[in-house]
C-alpha cells in the first residue's frame, strides 16, 4: 500500500487550490465558470437538469481501465467536497506530477460536482421539492436521484466517492477532538456482513486513514455501519457498486471548512491513487481500529469555572434574502460534563 507524500501534496495544493472557491455557500454560479473553462481540457457534459432546470454536469478525465464515479453536494449545504473536487481537477488537468499521470493512465473519472443545485442555492439539504436525495435511492421521486441512478448504471463504475459535510457535533471517539474527516464503508444489508464488496471499500478507507494520520493525527472518524435501506451508499453497494463516503467536519477555527478542504483533497487524492496502482485490496480489517465518530461537542459552552452545570449552544447556518448567516441556537441546558466546546465562556 503506497501512501503519498504529504509534503509534496502540500506544495501540489498550494498551487493548484481553486481560490474562487471560499466558503461554505457554494452554488452554480459559483462553479459555472469554472466547468467552462474545464471544457476547454476535457469532456464537460450536461448529463441533465434539476427540478428547477438547472444544469447538472459531469466532468470526465482518463481513459484507464478502472472505473470511478465521483459526486458532491447532493446535500445542498455540504460543499466542501466541491471545493476539495475542483482543486482536484486543477491538479489532474495541469499537473505533470506522477501522480495524475498514473491516475489518468490507470482510471477513467466521471465526476458529478454538484448534484443538487437547488438545494446548493437554497443553502439546505434538501432538493427543490423538499426530497432528501440520500434517502430517496428506492422511491426515486426526485429527478437529481434518479439522474444518478442513471448515471451508475450506464457508467458501471469500480468505485464510488459520494461526498459529504457533517456537523461540527461530532468528535473522535477517545480523544478531545472533533471528527475532521470520517469515512464509512456502507453496509449492503441489515446484519452488516463483511462482503467482497465492502471490503475492497476498507482498504481504499484505510489507505486515505494512514495518509491522514501523518498530517491531523486522532482527528479521523469512522461513521456507524448501520443499514439504511433507502440510502444512496447502502444501495450503491448493494448494487454491486463499491461506495466509499467521506465526511468532511470541523478542524481547529475553520468554520469556513477550508483547512478541511484540504484534508477532504488529501483524501480524495489518496484513495483514487490507491485504486489506480493497488494490486489487491485485501488489508482491510485497520478499517476498524479508526476510532467511531460520536456526538459530543457543542460549538459554544458557557458555565461557570468548575461547574458542570451550563448552556450548550450550536451554530446554524442559513441563506436569507439571498445572504449568508450564522445564527446562534440554544441546544441543551444542564449538565454538561460529557460534552466538549469549540469554544468555552465562563
């Protein structure tokens, strides 16, 4: 298992991190320009549109043998994944570092940057018709849900990167630190067996973990494996289609998610690089020793010094008149002894 050097990836990401892109409200006019000048480099296709009409694309990059689909912000609020794909296909469209060679050589990409437009705009998880596309891989009554389904089934992918945001509540099961980047390899059925499938997921998982551990060591996660039987990623991988789901969270003051940025695209990098030089995927039972995520931290906790009575407070994010804010929402009141802060006020 060859595990890239963090140093170059560094100086590889100074260089090529797409600085239009800021922020956590990341919408199409955002990245419209930008998949123009994409199709100046490689196949940019509107593969459909959104139940407000608007354009949903792809981007295809390589001509190897195995096969990767990778989509963002099906979640509309969860954009860190965009940002992390774009300084991606900076680096793959203009890179000569070995790296991307190999990936070009090796792997045909198609990527999907931004499955949910309206819900991107309207800074909410949900689409335009109030259907949350992760749970909607059965019923299918959203047209993004069943583009996707389309798109899988003509594409017939190896592996699946379906990325996402989580919330700043969770930690590291442990440690005294919130869960930056957590991984989950889908279960395919209720008893959560250990399928071929499942594991190639592992070892893809552990592969981007060992990474991660040289640069923000105990600040990895993993996500419960529970099954959910109208969940995108359960059903990928129960299709036959092996699923690999990142979960981008909070790092030390970014609440903008761009130190996480760089962390989803060391991730990212890492596990397309695996699947393209990797002779087997067998090394995947250090999949389970990454810590589980757990719901622990509030992002304020004000209480008296040595007290363990207080108020716990998150940050909720909104788009309103077309503005983005922060609104600051009382959550628990009580005994707080079990919880940890991102900030604390006497």
């Amino acid at each position: 298992m060859e595990i890239l050097n963090t140093h170059v990836l560094e100086t590889i990401y100074s260089s090529k991190k797409e600085t239009t892109l800021f922020g956590k409200w990341i919408h199409y006019a955002h990245i419209s320009p930008l998949l123009s000048k994409l199709s100046e480099k490689t196949a940019v296709s509107i593969i459909g549109y959104s139940e407000n009409k608007v354009p949903i694309h792809s981007v295809q990059f390589g001509s190897g043998a195995k096969k990767i689909l990778i989509w963002t912000q099906m979640h509309g609020n969860e954009s860190t994944g965009t940002k992390a794909l774009f300084d991606f296909f900076n680096c793959i469209s203009t890179s000569d570092n070995p790296v991307f060679k190999s990936i070009l050589e090796e792997c045909t990409l198609l990527c999907i940057p931004m499955l949910n437009p309206d819900g991107s705009l309207n800074y909410t998880r949900v689409n335009a018709q109030n259907i949350d596309l992760n749970r909607d891989a059965v019923d299918r009554k959203a047209v993004e849900s069943n583009l996707l389904r389309n798109v899988i089934e003509s594409f017939k992918p190896d592996y699946c990167f379906n990325l996402h945001d989580q919330r700043t509540i969770f930690g590291v099961e442990g440690t005294q630190n919130p869960a930056t980047i957590s991984f989950l390899a889908p279960s395919e059925e209720e008893t959560r067996k250990l399928t071929d499938g499942r594991k190639k997921t592992m070892n893809v998982i552990v592969a981007m973990n060992n990474l991660l551990q040289k640069v923000i060591p105990s600040h990895i996660g993993r996500y419960t494996d529970t099954f959910y039987p109208t969940a995108t990623g359960d059903n990928f991988q129960k299709l036959g289609f092996n699923t690999i789901l990142i979960e981008a969270g909070h790092f030390l003051n970014d609440y903008d998610r761009e130190e996480t940025r760089k962390f989803n695209f060391f991730a990212l990098v890492q596990g397309i690089f695996h699947i393209a030089t990797a002779n087997n995927y067998k090394e995947y039972l250090p999949y389970f020793d990454i810590p589980n995520n757990q719901k622990n931290f509030f992002n304020i906790i004000e209480k008296p010094v040595n007290s363990s009575v207080g108020k716990g407070y998150l940050y909720v994010d909104k788009v309103i008149n077309n503005q983005f804010i922060t609104e600051v929402k009382l959550e628990k009141e009580g005994n707080l002894d079990n919880f940890l802060a991102h900030a604390t006020k006497p």
